[in-house]
C-alpha cells in the first residue's frame, strides 16, 4: 500500500485554509494546526469591536469545516519550534513529524519594540483583541455614567494609530457609534464631549489606493466628525498619554494601534532568510534553503518581477498563494508546478454608513453604490450561509434602526485571568 505524503500546515488563517481545503479528501495526508480551534473572517475585526456584529458571526471551527474530511486532521496547540533536520515541529503539548511542512502564520500587531505600548494599547489581528476593544470601550461609558465627572480626560478619547482600511473602518464606525447609538443608551451624558482621533503618519487615509480614495475617504472622515490627525507620528503611550513627534499630548484610555505588523516567525530556521520579519521565499513558495518548507500568505516574502519588494500582506494574496502551492503538491512532477505571481483584483474600504471607496484594476468609484459594492463583496467571502444570514440580518437592522443589540461587555471569570 503506497504511503500518502504527509502534510502539516502551521496557521488556519486565509492561506493556511486555503491550502488545506485545497488538499482536502485527496491523496495527502494533512494535518492543520492552529493555536486556536477557529478560522477568523479578519476583515470584519472593526464590526466585533464596535458590537455591530457577533465573533461567532465571523468564525468558523476547524472541525466544523473538516468534518466530513476523509484526510485532514486539526490539532489546537502552540507551536514552539522547527526542526528542520529532523523534519519536526514541537509544540507545548507534542511533536509532529512532516513530509512537507507549509508555515502560514501571518502576523502580529507591529509595536515596533515598545513593550509598555504593547501591554497598554490594544492591537486587532484576532478575536480576541476585538472583544477586549469593545469590552474596554463600553466599561469606559460605564464608569463615565458612575462618576459623573470629567475628571479624567482620557476617558473622552478615542484614539486609533494608523490611516489605513483598518483604522479608517474603526474610525468611521465608532463615529456612528459616538451619533446614533451611546446618546439612546447613555442619555444623560452629552457626547458631543466625545473625540474620535485618527492619527496618520501620511498626509493622507488610505496611502496605498488611488488619490481620489483618499481624497473621498478624508472627506467622509471630516463629514463624521473624525479628527484626523495628518503627517503625525506616535512615539509613545504609557496608558494615559499618548505621545507624538511634534510634541503633542492627547490623553487617551482608549488607543488602537492599526500602524502595522510583523509575521508570526517560529524558532528553528536559519535567521538570515528573514527579510522585515518573513520568510523569503522563492516563486514557488519554498523556504529558501529548504527543500520541504514553505511559507505562504503575510508570513512569506517573495520577490517577483511586479513585486519586486513582496507582495502586499492581504487576503487576495494569501488565498491564491494557498491556492496554487495546493494545486502544485498535487501534481505528480515538481515539474509541472506552476509558479505564483499575483493579480492585483483592488482595494476597498468603508467609512461610515453610504460611504465606500473602491479601486479595482480598471476603474474606480465612491459614495454608496461603493458601499454596497463592499458590503455584498464582503457576504460573499463569508464562509457559512448560516453566518452570511446572520451577517446580513443584523447589518439590515443596523441600516434601518442606526442600531444594534450586541453591546455584551463579556468579562472573563476572575478565577481564570485569561481573556476570553
């Protein structure tokens, strides 16, 4: 009986996924490995934290996906360390032996060294981190309507490092939270005292699309009532003040840092294939200098004639890297396989209710058929029809009532100081 070449994939976001649906019920043997038991729909991050929508809405368990798989296999654990000699990884709970071994571990929220900045801001790459958002904003409201005082500024502010979709969604959406939603349920506070600050490096939002994005996403920005901070850059926060270049101070107990991220990089292989935190790669995915290894979505590097620096670290390109290493490990001949290049399909981003940018590749449009555009895109990406119907049920009764019903403040048990 021929042995099936055993497969392991570290990290279940959109590459890892993606490589594993690909491989599925095929002659491989597979096996997934995440730290957590979910898949996590990223995009949808800013909606979780401003409770417009339930994590559960954007989450989808490995075993659940896998269920009826004849050859994959999904195992929770942290993995500590590769061996690349002996064709192993280490985790805090086993070893696991690999006939090719696929790293997909995307990235971290980038706190470029400052640890007291990393324990006191809060950072978006996981559900996690959008529950503690909403749960730290909401409890702020809660204890404003206590103290009826202002006696601590920061409890005013909330600010978001960082002008790209990320921090331009946050922005636009707690605008809309701060007009339509805390007034109903805290009405005898005036949030007119309520600051929602963005502060960009660039000169403009949304740096990397079209300059008419920008343009209409600062307008849109300006129109909610957002301070946008330009050409401004934070050198420091202590959990009370948040520190500038330029010499400013803006007192915040509410900061999101959405300024950038570095990949998730495993112990065990040669340091010097690191470029900015990934791992290079070559066109085919494969680690270079490794022959079984290779890396695919945020976490990898690869250096092509149009991309000449790497790709860009978004969703497109960590499906279809996925994609095309599974359709490759299929065919019979390395030979054969093909290697990736990527086609850039655009960029979007939503600012407020009627308000969207969209760049595609050949035209660009704004306003709310943009808007449309991004919310029916977005549905669609979604992976369940239970949480497309959820989704859609609750964004209809956010657009018709300028409301929500999912402002939980869900505190961990204090037995247990672990955030869940």
């Amino acid at each position: 009986m021929e042995t099936r070449e055993k497969i392991v994939i570290i990290g279940g976001g959109f590459a890892g996924l993606q490589l594993a649906k690909t491989l599925n019920n095929r002659n491989k043997k597979v096996i997934l490995i995440d730290k957590v038991n979910h898949h996590m729909f990223q995009p949808l991050f800013y909606q979780v934290a401003c409770g417009r929508i339930e994590p559960s809405n954007i989450s989808f368990p490995f075993r659940k996906i896998f269920q009826r798989s004849r050859n994959t296999q999904y195992r929770m654990t942290d993995v500590q360390k590769i061996v690349p000699e002996q064709n192993k990884i280490v985790t805090s709970d086993a070893e696991f032996h690999y006939d090719k071994l696929v790293i997909a571990t995307g990235c971290k929220t980038n706190f470029f060294g400052n640890e007291i900045m990393e324990s006191v801001a809060f950072g978006m790459k996981n559900t996690q981190e959008a529950i503690s958002i909403r749960n730290h904003v909401l409890l702020t409201f809660e204890k404003l309507i206590i103290e009826r005082s202002r006696s601590d500024d920061g409890n005013w502010n909330i600010v978001i490092v960082g002008s790209g979709p990320t921090g331009v969604e946050l922005a636009g959406a707690f605008a809309e939270m701060k007009k339509d939603i805390l007034p109903r349920d805290y009405p005898n506070m005036n949030f007119d005292n309520l600051n929602i600050i963005l502060i960009s490096a660039t000169d403009k939002p949304l740096d990397t699309m079209s300059r008419e994005a920008q343009d209409k996403s600062e307008l849109y920005l300006k129109q909610l009532g957002v301070n946008f901070m330009s050409g401004e850059r934070v050198t420091d926060y202590d959990g009370e003040i948040v520190h500038t270049a330029s010499g400013k101070e803006i007192p915040a107990n509410n900061v999101i840092w959405a300024a950038g991220v570095t990949g998730n990089v495993i112990e065990g292989l040669n340091p010097e294939i690191l470029v900015r935190n990934r791992y290079k790669t070559d066109r085919y995915n494969r680690v270079v200098g490794y022959e079984n290894i290779f890396a695919i979505g945020d976490i990898a590097y690869m250096e092509t004639p149009k991309y000449p620096h790497g790709h860009p670290q978004v969703a497109n390109v960590a499906i279809n890297q996925g994609k095309n290493l599974g359709k490759n490990i299929l065919k019979k001949s390395e030979k054969d396989w093909k290697e990736y290049e990527y086609e850039d399909r655009g960029s979007m981003a939503t600012i407020g209710k009627h308000r969207a940018v969209v760049d595609l590749p050949k035209f660009k449009f704004q306003g709310i058929f943009a808007w449309y555009f991004w919310m029916f895109l977005h549905l669609m990406l979604i992976l369940s029809v239970r949480n497309k119907i959820a989704i859609f049920f609750n964004w209809m009764w956010s657009y018709i009532n300028k409301d929500s019903s999912l402002r939980l403040i869900i505190l961990p048990n204090k037995k247990n100081s672990t955030e869940q």
